[in-house]
C-alpha cells in the first residue's frame, strides 16, 4: 500500500493561492492605479508619482496632514495608555493568585471584544452627549482607550503565561523588594508582549472609523473619517497614493512586530 | 512715541486677531479652499470647516451635542425654519453685519428668516436629476425618469439620501400637496417610493456626482451646480427641468445658538456678503448667489451654464417642514422606504 | 484571538493582596468608558423619543413596539408582527453566516496548508496573510469598490478578453456586501484555525490511518473534532464584527439595504432621529451576540470538562 502523506490535501495548496490573491488583488489594483498619470481613474495614463506628490502639497494635504496627526497623536496616547493599564492588569491577573472578581474582572477586559463596535459607538455617543462633554481628541482618545485594553492585553497575558515566577522568587530570595523584582526581572521579561501589545492596540486605533465618527468633536477629524468623507464623494487618485503609504506602513509594522517577536522568543 | 504706539497698538490687535477662530459647519464640497485662506488674510481669523450632507444630518449632528461647538452652519430653507423652532438659532442685527445691505432684494424678507435675523444667503439652486445621454437619449422632462423609469434607466438610478428632497420630488409626480394628512395621498406616496425602489441602485447625496462620472448610475437626483461639476468632469449628462417642477432651495450662512466665536460669525457673513467674494464661491459650487453687484465677477460658463438657467415657465417648489404630527408619518415613510 | 484563560501555568501569587490596585485602572477606564454608557444606551432604550433626535426622560417601551410590532403607517391599526426589522436583522445574520463559512471554506484550507509547511516557511506564510489585516478596513473596503464597480479594473479585464460582454453588476448588491465582509474578516479565520492545526497530533492522523481511513474520512472525523475550538473561535471573529458591520454596505451595498450597523446609525445621524429605537436595536444586537458568546463559552467549559 502507498503511504499516505497525512499532511497534504490535494486542493488545499490551490485555496491557499487564492485566498492569497483574494487577499491582495483590490490592494495592488489600488497602489497600481495610484501610480496613473491620468485624472481619471479608470483609464491607464502612464506611469507618474504626481499623486503623491499631491498627497504632501496638493489642495487637499493640510486636512489630510492634519487628520494624519490626530490619528497618529490619538494612537500614541490610546495605545499607550492601553498598554499601561493592561500591563498592570496582566501582573493582576498572573501573579496575585486567586482573589474575588478575578473571572469578573477578566469578563471585563474582553469586554470590549464582545460588544459590537457600533454599539459602542453609539453607547459613547449617548454618554458623551448625556455628560455635555464634545471636547475636541478629548472623546476619541477616551473611547478607544477603553476599547484598546483588551487588544493590548491579549499579547501581554499570552507572555506572561510562559513566564514562570521562579526568577523573580530567586531575586527577592536575594533581598530584592517586590518592586525591584518587578522593574528588573519580570518587566524585562514581559517586554515583548508589551510590545506586542502596545502595536496591537495602536493599529487598532488608528484603523476606527465608526467609533469615531459618532463621537468626533467639531473640527477634528482623522485620517479614517477624512478619507471616508473624501471617498463618498469619488475614489480619486490621490486617495489611492494615500492607501497605498497606508499599506507601506503597515508592511513595514508588521514586519517590525515580527522581528522583534522574533528576537522575543530568542532570549527566553 | 506716538509712532511706537500705534505700532504696538497694531501688534497687539493682530496678536489678538490671530488667536480668534471660526468653526463652521458645512455641506461637502461646497467651500472653496482658497477662499477660507483670503479669509484668514484679511482678518486673521482661522477657520475649521467640518461637512455633512444633508440637512437633517445637520440637525441630527447638532441635536447630538455639537450645538454650542459650531459658529456657523449652512441650513437649506426649511431646516432654517426647523432650526428656528427648535430654537437653535443665534440672531443678530443688521448693522452688525455692514454689508448686509449687499443682500439681494428678494432674499431679504423670506418666510424662513423674516428680515433676515440670523441667516445671510450663501447659495441657491434646484433640485432635480440629471441622465447620461450615451444610456438614454429620449425625453427626460419627467419626474417618471426616477419614479417609473424606462428600461435602459432601470437598475441604474441614484437618488439622494435626503427624506426632504426625495420625498417631494416624489410627492410632485404624484401631484399631491407636501406635508399633507390624507391618508390615501400618503398611502399612494408610500407605494410608489416602495415600488421605484426596486429600480434604483443606491442612496447617496455625497456620491450623486461620482456616481454619474464614474458610470455606476446612469441617472440620479442631483443638485445643479453639482451636476454642471459631473458634466464638466466630462460625463455625457443632462439636467432635467421636469413638467412636474424642479425643487428650489436656499442655503445659509446661519448664526448657531450658543456660537463659541460670535464675531468672527459675523465676519465671515459679512465677508461672503462682499461680491467678489460671493462670486468667487459662485464659481466654484456653481448654483447662484443672492448678493447684489455680483454679475461682472462671474465665470460666463457658470452664470450662462444651462443648469443654472431653467427654460421659461419652468416650475419651482420650495421643501416645506411639517409640523410633527405630520413629519412622523413622512419619517415612517422614509425608514419603511431604507429597510 | 480565543481569550487566554486566567490562571494558566503561572498562577503566581507574588502580588497577592494587590489585586485590586492593579485592576483598579481597568475598571475605571472600562467601566467609565464602556460599562456605563452601554448601562446608559439600555435606560435611553426604554425613554420616549424627542422629535428629530435626543430623548424625553418619560419611560416608554414605544422603541421595542416600533421594532416587534406593525401598527400600521399611521400606528392606529390592529398590532400584527413587524417583520422589517427582524428582516433586517435576519439578513444582517444571514450574511454575516454566509461570510463565515465562505471564510472558514478558504480558511481552514490555508491555515492547514501553512501550519504542515516547514517551521519556517510558516512566519513568512503567515505574516503574508496579516498583512493585509493591518491595513486599514476603511481603505480595503474602498479598494474592494474600486476593483468590483462597473467600471473598474475587474469588469475592464473581463470585457477586454471578451469573459463577458457586459459588466457583471456586482456594485451596489447585496453579493458586494457579502464580498467585502469576506474580504474583510478572511484573517480572523485563518489565524486561529492556524493556531489549532499547528499544535494538532499527526500521529492521531497515522493511527486513522493504520486503520485504513481515507484521507477525507481522517479530516471529517479526527482532524476536524480535533481543531474544532480553532474553528469556533474563528467563527465568531468573523460572525459578529460581520453582524454590525457598516462600512460595506454603506460603501459596497449603496446603503440601499439597511443591514443592523446601518439601521443603528441611521437612528443617530440620519434622518430618522429616533435615539430609543437605535438603542433598543442596539440592545437587541448585543443581546444577539452575547447569546452566541454564551453558548460558545458553554461549549468550552464542557470540552475542558470531558
């Protein structure tokens, strides 16, 4: 009798391909077309960079420059305040032992994962408009804090979990206080997933739309709700250019995240 | 020392000046850029423009928190009206706006804002539809374009995403009054949006202009000046002046209640109100202003564009807001309508 | 993105007694920022509805009537069942159904075919499918858009090698909503079945195989119980982001079909202007999705109990 090869199914190869292509054909259709000459969108002009260069200097830069910086200013501070709060949360979580609430504290962090976001969405517009607070970055920020947590938690506790407390028992064994076990043996050690983490929820802020645009305040926008209002009025070319810098940075992040997962794993 | 004044008097004031904003509140696509930056040349004011697009996105915006957030926003006619009653109009007199006397005869005592005591116009326009001459080349003076459209519309047709406006170009097909009560008008208003549904590609007030250059409609209900925009994007298009009428509107610039920078508001009325200002606005949105001296600034290709010049005898009808008891039935319309 | 258990290997008790100092920031943030709003949106289901928006505080189930009950266009007939919004809501289901399974038919193929290559082919397989996970929803939503409309790239390359002799029509379709739902949510189902696969047994596949199971039969009936709870948690990471989505039918549907994310919004920043009924339809999604989370979470305990 042959021997099967019990890892191989014929056609699985095939679906892999082409979920590939699925995957990546509307991306390289768009940064393709970001790179046409012509005006119009569907018909092929030549190749030029002038998009681009309507990106940084055309009419429309400075509210997308300015949307860019709101999303990136509103990633920064949510996702780091995510981090903070979900590292502190995980040391809860894996290093105090049993204590009340512990399974409704962890029902509360994924909290955010099991509410649909447009019901979150609508629950911080209600609440906002219900407090009279519509100040500014001020509201996006404080609702993808909540909604980051357990994004950055996710990574952090996953580290933990393979982190065992032998090292830090030797270091107090050693006369370390808690608090110097903390900063330098198990923090060092978490670095990775807090790392991990902290990309996680920043990539997660920064790709909110509908979050954002029921609690925006006046004036402010960013670069999701920028683009929207620009799309509903036309795929124009220079939104193509900006899609396509989009997905250069996020080649370049996730790579990043790899390596240093990678180098994560190396030192454990 | 007279001299070292005045000099510091002026860098005092323009210190001050540049510290002063405008927040306003507008459609999409309807503001120039270089206009908001001769703006802030003049008067240091800097401005930050946010944009809806539709007059009750508007009103929902404002009624969700934002009122007390924007200086100024740019209501149709009869959103000015409903703003009005809902008492979230801030108002002014008219000579704290010194070009208000600029204001066109027949704009000033308009039934939405009597004397014109918190609005100034911006623009004003029709409302109808327009069709893509390469799919249909017959008549297409009737509203039965969108409301029972021929074979080669059918499946192709964008409609605003507006209760006000689709609602009363649908009323006009059927000749039956706005913001009527009679149940069997309202039942036969129902059955026929319903209906035409079927025909129709999508809902839209912010794509109706892509969506005619781009191809994915071959007709949509559409703003003129918008619709002079796709044509002159280069889409084969044509804007119908309907037997049943086309809908006229106005919009303006409306002092908000609770305005956080009431001066720089009336600044920047006062600013539009100047003609060459108006008409620079003019020559981009490309619908009409109602400022007086406006004519010698004026882009030829806007002011003798055919969608700016409806054929003698066209029809014209104003949106009119309901009263409550009768806007339930018409939001119950629309939601039935949307499912 | 299963969430990791408490506890675990590492049940330490180092920090015992500080517990409620280290959580302390989760509550408040959460709490503050999602607990009681959601509280909030659940009283503002059960007000009466201001004309044109905002809320009277009187206590009203006139939002849940409007939902479950057809009074008729001018709400003085005999009360029969409403079926619009459950139509809605079904529909919105029935996509969202319909998404997960097409993902989970291109999904479990690719997760299996990365996990059994060699260890290091596999990160380099599995970072080429998150990276498109990591670009913007809005902006794949739009390049989805641009690639399918009538006259875009893939009706141009049909028609010029003559496929077709008329552009497919998909713009604007409930098919485009389902395409971009797919589309969308595709990694959230290949990544856990991916890790499931990766730390399945092959000798449970050589013992089916001692005894003479086909390669089809060893899938149906060792593989496929095996990484079942990989294929559950993928289901439902694809199944209810699915179920509110509002970026494909708004961009991809022409928000000419309500699906539930589109009927929410609306209620708040369209026309209608009816808080309480967009927060009892908000409820009643949320109830939706906490039922299936429920059932899910009983389907773990009792496979970690067995």
């Amino acid at each position: 009798m042959k021997q099967l090869d019990l890892r191989r199914f014929p056609g699985f190869f095939a679906i892999t391909l082409a979920c590939v292509f699925v995957l990546y054909a509307p991306l390289m259709v768009v940064a393709v077309y970001s790179f046409n000459e012509s005006t119009s969108i569907t018909r092929w002009g030549g190749f030029s960079l002038s998009w681009y260069a309507d990106v940084f200097t055309g009419p429309e830069s400075p509210k997308f420059q300015r949307a860019a910086l709101n999303s990136l200013i509103i990633a920064v501070l949510a996702g780091s305040g995510a981090t903070l709060i979900a590292t502190s949360a995980a040391v809860a979580m894996h290093r105090a032992g049993r204590f009340k609430a512990k399974t409704a504290s962890f029902a509360l962090i994924n909290l955010p994962l099991m509410v649909p976001e447009v019901v979150t969405a609508v629950a911080s517009l209600i609440f906002f408009t219900a407090i009279g607070f519509s100040g500014g970055i001020g509201t996006i920020l404080l609702a993808h804090l909540a909604f980051c947590i357990p994004f950055a938690y996710l990574p952090i506790a996953a580290r933990m979990q393979s982190i065992s407390d032998s090292y830090e028992q030797a270091a107090m064994d050693l006369y370390a206080t808690p608090k110097e076990a903390f900063r330098l043996i198990l923090l060092p050690l978490m670095m990775p997933g807090i790392f991990s983490g902290f990309l996680l929820a920043f990539i997660i802020s920064l790709d909110d739309f509908l979050i954002t645009n029921f609690v925006k305040g006046a004036g402010v926008e960013t670069l999701p709700t920028a683009i929207f209002g620009a799309v509903k009025q036309g795929i124009k070319p220079n939104i193509m250019a900006i899609s396509t810098l989009m997905l250069g940075v996020s080649v370049v992040f996730v790579t990043l995240s790899w390596l240093i997962g990678r180098s994560g794993q190396k030192t454990q | 020392m007279n001299k070292f004044l005045a000099t510091s008097l002026i860098a005092l004031t323009a210190s001050a000046a540049s510290a002063q904003e405008l927040k306003l509140y507008n459609w999409f696509e309807y503001m120039p850029q270089e206009l908001l930056d001769k703006f802030t040349a003049e008067t240091g004011i800097t401005v930050t423009m946010d944009t809806y697009d539709s007059n009750e996105a508007l009103l929902a915006s404002l009624k969700a928190g934002k009122l007390g957030a924007y200086d100024i926003a740019v209501p149709g006619d009869y959103m000015v009206k409903i703003l009005g009653d809902e008492g979230m109009l801030g108002s002014f007199t008219p000579d704290e706006i010194p070009n208000h006397g600029n204001i066109e005869e027949q704009w000033l005592n308009v039934p939405f804002d009597e004397g014109r005591k918190s609005s100034v116009p911006y623009q004003w326009g029709s409302t109808s539809f327009a069709v893509n001459r390469d799919v249909f080349d017959g008549d297409i003076n009737d509203t039965a374009i969108i409301f029972s459209p021929p074979e080669e519309l059918a499946g192709k047709i964008n409609v605003l995403d507006t209760s006000g406006e689709t609602l009363t170009l649908a009323s006009m097909h059927l000749a039956i009054p706005q913001c009527t009560s009679d149940r069997d008008q309202l039942k036969a208003l129902n059955a026929l949006v319903t209906e035409a549904k079927a025909s129709w590609a999508s809902f839209g007030s912010d794509v109706a202009k892509d969506v005619l250059t781009s191809g994915d409609a071959a007709a949509g209900m559409i703003w003129n000046g918008f619709s002079a925009k796709a044509r002159n994007e280069g889409a084969n298009i044509e804007y119908a002046y309907p037997k049943q009428g086309v809908i006229v509107w106005m919009d303006n610039l409306t002092l908000l209640k609770d305005a956080p920078n009431r001066d720089s508001a009336l600044a920047f009325m006062n600013f539009m109100l100047e003609p060459e200002n108006a008409a620079a606005l003019t020559n981009f949105a490309q619908y009409s202003g109602g400022v007086k001296g406006m004519a010698e600034f004026l882009d030829p290709e806007v002011a003798n564009s055919p969608e700016n010049n409806p054929p003698e005898g066209t029809k014209t009808v104003f949106v009119e807001a309901c009263p409550e008891e009768i806007q339930v039935m018409y939001d119950a319309i629309w939601t039935n309508l949307k499912k | 993105m299963a969430a990791m258990a408490p506890g675990g290997a590492s049940n330490s008790e180092i920090y015992k007694g500080n517990a409620g100092k280290l959580l302390l920031p989760t509550w408040l943030v959460i709490g503050f920022f999602l607990l009681i709003p959601v509280a909030l949106m659940a009283i503002y289901s059960f007000l009466t509805k201001e004309f044109r928006g905002g809320v009277i505080w009187e206590f009203s189930l006139t939002a849940y009537d409007q939902f479950f009950l057809n009074r008729g266009l001018f709400g003085d007939e005999p009360p029969s069942i409403e079926w619009t919004y459950i139509g809605i809501f079904w529909r919105s289901i029935w996509q969202a159904g319909l998404a997960t399974v097409l993902c989970l038919l291109i999904g479990f193929p690719t997760a299996w075919f990365i996990a059994t290559r060699a260890p290091r082919d596999r990160t380099i397989w599995l970072l080429i499918v998150t990276v498109p996970y990591w670009v913007n929803l809005l902006i794949r939503t739009v390049s989805m858009k641009f690639l399918i409309r009538d006259e875009g790239p893939l009706n141009a390359l049909l028609l010029s090698t003559g496929i077709i002799d008329a552009p497919l029509g998909l713009i604007n379709t409930n098919l485009a909503v389902q395409l971009g739902l797919f589309y969308s949510y595709l990694p959230f189902m290949v990544l856990p079945v991916y890790a499931a696969v990766e730390r399945y047994d092959f000798a449970l596949s050589e013992a089916a195989a001692d005894l003479y199971a086909s390669r089809w039969t060893i899938l149906r009936l060792v593989i496929l119980p095996v990484v079942k709870p990989g294929i559950i948690a993928g289901c439902i990471l694809v199944f209810v982001p699915s179920l509110g989505a509002f970026l494909a039918p708004d961009l991809l549907g022409g928000a000419k079909s309500f699906m539930i994310g589109s009927l929410i919004e609306e209620q708040f920043k369209g026309a209608a202007g009816n808080w309480p009924f967009g927060a009892a339809a908000a409820m009643i999604l949320m109830t939706i999705v906490m039922i299936v989370l429920l059932v899910y979470a009983r389907s773990q305990t009792r496979e970690a109990k067995a």
